[in-house]
C-alpha cells in the first residue's frame, strides 16, 4: 500500500509540475516573428558566460538560473560591463529542472543573445532558444556566429547572406544597422 502511495504522490506530483510548466511554455518557446527578435528585444549583446548560480523561485517552486555574461558588445540597450539574464531550470544538490524549449548557457562560451525584461524587471532570454546564438572559433581564433536561414533571426536579419556562418564583426554591424531602423 505505501508503495501505491508513493507512486501517487510521485504521479501527483508530477502532473502539478507539468500543469506548471504548460504556463511556462508559452513565455519561454512561443514562436516569435522574425521581426519580434528587433521589436521586443530590450538587450541585444554579445557576451561570455563568467558565472551561473542556481536558486529558488520566490514561492519556492521553480529552480531557476541566473547567468552572468561579460559583454564584448552592446548592440542594443544601455552599455554595461555585465549583464544577468535568468532562465528557468537548473540544478540545486540533488534537485533539478530542464526546461526542453528553454535558453541554455554553459559557462566560458560566448553567445549571441536577444534578452527581454518580465514583468518583474529581469532579463530573460527573448524566445527560449530561439533568442540565443552561439559564437563559434574558427582555426585561426576569430569569432564566428552561425545562424541558419530558417531560423527567426536568421530569416529577418541574415536573409540574404550566401552562408550560415558569418564573421562575428559582420553580424554586429548587420544586427546594429537593422536595429536602429526596426520600429
């Protein structure tokens, strides 16, 4: 019978934390217009990921992540050294969350992101995963970003690049040039 038991609560709670994430989901990996990448952005920046933290929502429910980035270059928004951007998931001991369609950092890597304020003030990634590009090195150590063309940023700021992987200085000043002219 405490078997039974247990499999319920697990089962129970299980369902709460998927009745949960189904409100989640569409502020994390809605999809977004192309153009919503320039119009809802509050940051746009390049950085590297310098630190990670893990903790507790407010009403002690969610695990969420804080990430620290240093900024190699503001392309929109207030000029700052850092930024912290909070993502839902993460690990704390031997409790942890994964958000499937969520933005995900790993510390030292550099990105491309696209970050959003909620309602309380705090950056999020803009789209989940959809609002973070990875900045890649080539042989020689210069930066690169690969944005397919079927992916949102892609098809509004990159549509007409011959390839996927463009020179990160490049990107900057076709991100910066379309930005100043989106509403």
């Amino acid at each position: 019978m405490t078997r039974s038991y247990g499999f319920i609560a697990r089962a129970s709670g299980l369902a709460a934390l998927l009745v949960l994430c189904q409100g989640l989901a569409p502020a994390q990996s809605a999809p977004l217009a192309p153009e919503d990448f320039a119009t809802l952005s509050d940051r746009v920046f390049v950085g590297r990921v310098v630190g990670q933290q893990s903790f507790l929502s407010d009403d002690g429910r969610l695990i969420q992540t804080r990430f620290t980035f240093e900024i190699g270059a503001m392309l929109k928004g207030d000029l700052l050294p850092v930024a912290e951007v909070i993502e839902y998931g993460g690990r704390i001991g031997e409790k942890w969350l994964h958000v499937t369609h969520g933005a995900r950092y790993r510390q030292g890597a550099e990105y491309l992101v696209f970050a959003r304020r909620d309602s309380q003030g705090r950056l999020r990634t803009l789209g989940g995963w959809q609002g973070r590009l990875p900045v890649l090195r080539d042989a020689a150590g210069g930066a690169l970003v690969r944005v397919h063309r079927q992916h949102p940023v892609g098809a509004y700021f990159f549509s007409d690049r011959e390839t996927d992987l463009l020179p990160l200085d490049t990107a900057n000043r076709i991100l910066a040039d379309r930005l100043r002219r989106s509403p």
